[in-house]
C-alpha cells in the first residue's frame, strides 16, 4: 500500500526488536550504569528515566512487558478519590500532577474521561460533591475540567445506562483513563531509543556479588535456555507483587531480621458489551454494599466493571477471578445499571494483583479486604546495596522512577551524562500537541498508534481486517517492532482482544499464529493462548 508522505513524515521510523540483536547488545562485555528487573510500569518507567539522562541502561523482563499487574489494571489515570477519606492529601495531590504528566506525554494512548457517581440517597450529593470539589481544588492548574452537581434528569440525560428508580441526582468529575499495556509498550519503546537495552523473556537467576556488594545478576534466555552474567553499577529490583522473591535471595542479608516488604490484592474486572453502560462517561459508586468502589468505565468500544479489592496470600503468574468476586461485581452493577448483566453477557474476566507495602497499619482487616493500604510507593536499599522498589500506581510511575534515581545516583555514584531532560517529554507514538483526537472509549483501531499510523499502513496486511480493531500489519508491526513474541503477547498486549472478548481472541489464536511463524520463525505458543483465552472467557 502507498502511504502518504505527510504520514511517514509524521515520526521516525520504529526502532526493530530482532531478539537475535537485542541479545547480542546485551552479552557484550560491559559494566551497565543502570540494570533494572522487571518490565512492568515502575521498571520501565525507571529505565526511560535513566535513558533520558545518558546512563547505560538494561532492562530484564522474565515474561513479557505489562504482563503482570501493569496491563490489568481498572485502566484510570486518577489521584485516587478513595484516599481523600483516608487523609492522605499529598499522596493525592502528587498523583494529580503526575495524573497531568502521564496525559500529556502519551496523549494517543491517555485522555481525561468525565465520571459520573449518581445519588439515591439525601444528603449523598452534597456530602460527595463536598469531597469532589476538594479533589478538584488540590489539582489546582492541572485540574481536567470542573466538578458540576446534576440533577436526577441532568444525571439521567449524562449517563443513560443509570438506573433511574429513587434517583435524586448526581455529580460529574474529571480524571483520565488510559491503555495500560500499549503505554508500557510505548515505555519501553522510548528507553530503547534512547539507547536502553530492553529485553524480554530473559529471567535473572541469583545476584552477582563483589566484595560484598551486588555486583550484578546471572540471567537466562527463556528461549534458548542461555545463561550469561551481566555486570552492573546498580542493580533495581523493580519486579511489582514479586520484589519480595529477589530481596530474600539477597545472600548477604540476613535472613531471620527479614520480612516481606508487600501484601497481595487481588483486583477483578468484568467486560461486557457497550449496551450496558452507553455513552463515554463513567460510573464512579464510591461504597459499595461491602464499602467498596465500583466502576463502569467505557474502554476501547466495551465496558469494564470492576473492581474487587481482596487479599491474597499467593502471587500466581495467572491469578483468576474467584466465584463470589464474580457474583459480587454482577450484583453491585444490577443495583446502579438500568440494564443488569448476567454471566452469560460477561465477555471476558480477569484478574490483577496489586503490590501493597506492607506496614504494622497495613495489614488487611478481618474481612480480607485491603481497600485502607495506601498505593504510595516504597524504596529499600540493602546491606548489599540491591535497590528494590515497590507499591504504588501507574500514575505515579513518572515519580516513582525519579525517586528511584536519586537512591541510584547516591548508592553508585552515577552521573548523568549531561542530556537535558524534559520533564513530560513525549513518548514513542505522541502527536504533536493538537494533532490527534483519539477516544479510548471508542473501538480500538490505528488511532492508537498515534504518528506511527503511517508505518504500520505501509505493512503487508495493512488492509487485511483480522477482526474489528486487529489487521495483519498490526501483528506485523507487533513482531517487527514491539518486541511481540507469542500469541498471547499480540492479543492480550499489543491487541487488548484477550481483555475485551476472550471467544474472539480464542478464535483469531490460529491466523495469528500463521503471521508470527512468518515473522519470528518460532513456536508462538497457539495452544498456550487458546487454552487461556478458555479461562478468560469462562466466569467460574
């Protein structure tokens, strides 16, 4: 296909992910500035930092980028409403400004989304408008639009799918919504390009030591089964709800004055068709039956309902959704929704787990329930001088890498190399201010791609429709350049059609298939997929 030049004129051309590079860049003999495990939100965005700075950057993912915690989140850019009630103001004035940060520097894949919470009860408007209004005043200037109370045919008009018996009214606020897997991708597409070395599907094996000092890691190519040592100013143990597993492998602490730094929470998240919830504002329910938050939250031509908040003691590679989490996010919809969704109409169902620091306050209560510990972030710099970073959100992961820096920079005397750093410079993909109008709630497609638009329509396949939202070149462009190297990597992560409609994605798992073999000539784990895509679809 011809593609304008206007369009490829629009970005440079995307950096290739050739494994077979990317493996020799990282086994050359060197000693990394920076080396950092984990490639979810806090690893990649701690990378990008570095990059931007001129340090010599590795980042190590055992599985896939996103695959954990960072692509199963409720998909908000928020400061976190629910902790106004908890008093942790700064908490949620930082969060408001990065919330601004994270918009403007990935505005294909970010946008503010208005929410609306309906009242049904007197004196509910006024109590949690009250604490709205707060929320807006402590974004000050990076506010996203203004806090309005409506009336019951205000709120109505505002968000059809509200059930309208005994409603009194409502109050609309702003945050922003986003896609979680695809803005990982776009991370770790921009520390690339700025000379990281980023990697996944390679695992570390145990720490390197020099003098009593971590020194490095001993990893390993899942696929070839390849190991090599890379040596490492500093070392960060950026890998979310398992940190724990590295620190206490750490063979230089000890071990009996050792406790676990997070406790686990288990999230669910429900999808169904667009009919239940039409319209492109959210639902906010701030206290549920059981005092929990419940979203519907229009998201790329579905809607997601979510979310639970349980703890869990284990952390699987694939957590599912427990049966009464199912039942308990069914039944908190059918109370607020004019249209009640059944199990039959959910599309697909996942789980997530939160990496909560654990703290004498911040235990989970008799109920199991952990909606009181706070998301702020924690740094841990051992005897031996492992970093290791954890809690925290996605919308404060621009922070969370800056403070992680700070603590590099003093433990291992790095410098930056002089490169100016700006401070919401733009992602891979970003268009010029004003240039795109992408719209998350509307159905996926090349919009998402933002000024790469023009590359991925000079693919093969670029006409060839797989499903609404996935042609051939996409999955081209997700092997070629977004480091794709699975089934599962293209239709859960580079593609969300796992997460919107897992039969759908059961069912495109072959031709899938068929191009990465094209592409890759590997293996793309076909049987794998389907048999998740199984799971996801099926609501125990």
């Amino acid at each position: 296909m011809k593609v304008s030049n206007h369009l490829l004129a629009a970005s440079a051309a995307p950096l290739p992910t050739r494994r077979e590079d990317l493996l020799a860049r990282l086994t050359e003999p060197q000693v990394w500035d920076l080396l950092v495990v984990g490639g979810g939100a806090t690893g990649l965005g701690v990378a990008w930092q570095a990059a931007r700075e001129g340090l010599k950057v590795a980042l190590l993912e055992a599985r896939d980028f996103a695959q954990g915690t960072s692509s199963r989140s409720t998909k908000l850019v928020h400061g976190g409403v629910r902790y106004l009630a908890q008093g942790h103001w700064p908490l949620v004035r930082e969060a408001l400004h990065e919330r601004r940060g994270l918009l403007e520097r990935a505005p294909h894949l970010a946008q503010p989304l208005a929410f609306v919470m309906p009242t049904y009860r007197r004196g509910e408007q006024a109590f949690y408008g009250a604490g709205l209004k707060l929320y807006e005043c402590l974004a000050a200037s990076v506010s996203l639009g203004k806090t309005r109370f409506l009336n019951a045919q205000m709120t109505q008009a505002s968000i059809p799918g509200v059930r309208v018996e005994g409603l009194r009214g409502g109050v609309q606020y702003w945050d922003g919504q986003f896609d979680d897997a695809r803005l990982a991708l776009a991370l770790a597409r921009s520390a690339a390009s700025k000379g990281a070395c980023v990697v996944n599907r390679v695992s570390v094996q145990h720490l390197l030591y020099e003098n009593g000092r971590v020194a490095g890691v001993r990893a390993q190519d899942a696929e070839q089964g390849q190991a090599f040592d890379l040596k490492a100013a500093c070392v960060i143990n950026a890998t979310g709800v398992w940190v724990d597993d590295l620190r206490l492998a750490d063979g230089h602490e000890q071990k009996q004055a050792m406790t676990r730094l997070v406790t686990l929470s288990q999230g669910v998240h429900l999808v169904v068709d667009a009919s239940f919830w039409p319209g492109d504002k959210a639902l906010l329910v701030p206290k549920t039956a059981d005092g929990r938050v419940l979203f519907a939250v229009p998201w790329l031509g579905k809607v997601l309902l979510g979310t639970t908040d349980t703890a869990r003691p284990d952390a699987p590679i694939e957590p599912r959704p427990a049966s009464e989490e199912v039942d308990l996010i069914l039944k908190e919809a059918g109370r607020y929704l004019k249209k009640a969704p059944r199990r039959s109409d959910v599309l697909s169902a996942w789980a997530g787990l939160r990496p909560l620091v654990r703290a004498d306050s911040s235990s989970s209560d008799a109920s199991g329930l952990t909606q009181k510990i706070s998301r702020e972030h924690h740094i841990e710099v051992s005897r031996a001088g492992l970093v290791t970073v954890t809690g925290g959100k996605w919308t404060t992961y621009s922070a969370m890498a800056q403070d992680v820096m700070q603590q590099a920079r003093r433990l291992a005397g790095l410098k930056p190399a002089g490169r100016a750093v700006t401070e919401n410079e733009r992602l891979i993909g970003a268009p010029n201010a004003g240039e795109w109008h992408p719209q998350l709630t509307r159905p996926a497609g090349a919009h998402l791609y933002g000024s790469e638009q023009g590359w991925l329509e000079g693919l093969p396949g670029a006409q060839v429709v797989l499903a609404p939202g996935l042609t051939e070149a996409m999955v081209r462009f997700a092997a070629r350049y977004e480091y794709a190297r699975s089934v599962e990597d293209v239709l859960a992560r580079r593609s969300r059609c796992l997460f919107l409609d897992a039969t759908l994605a059961k069912a495109l798992a072959p031709t899938v298939a068929q191009i990465l073999r094209q592409e890759l000539a590997i293996d793309p784990g076909q049987a794998a997929f389907e048999a998740l895509a199984a799971e996801y679809a099926y609501c125990p």
